[in-house]
C-alpha cells in the first residue's frame, strides 16, 4: 500500500512539474518577440539608409568615365 501510496505521489509530482510557470514563460516569450521586433526595424532602417545612400551616388559609372574623358 505505501508503495502506491508513493507512486501516485510521484506521478502528482511529475505532472505538476512538467507543467511549467506559464506566466514566466510568456514573459519570455514577450520579451524574445519584442527583441525580435526590434531587431527587424533596426535592419530594414539600415536598409533603407543604404537605398538613401545609393541613390546619391553616381547611378552610372561607366557614364560618369566617359564624360570625363570625352571633355
């Protein structure tokens, strides 16, 4: 008898366990997205710095070698 006493005690235990802290793990997860949020607008900023900056450059560079020599 104590040893299914102590089975079902064991059982409890791990079910218990294997459930988690859920409000722990949202915040986690809450956390990760927002890392992850902001990680994407600091990329598509730095892209859209570099379309800025390209757009200022000479569009064609063998244009720009010709009109040089052709002077």
């Amino acid at each position: 008898m104590k040893k299914l006493v102590l089975m079902f005690v064991a059982i409890a235990a791990v079910s218990f366990a294997s459930c988690g802290n859920k409000a722990a793990d949202q915040a986690a997860k809450q956390a990760d997205s927002i890392r992850i949020a902001d990680s994407i607008a600091a990329a598509e900023a730095e892209a859209a710095a570099a379309a800025a900056a390209d757009s200022t450059a000479t569009p064609d560079s063998a244009a720009a070698a010709t009109t040089t020599t052709a002077q």
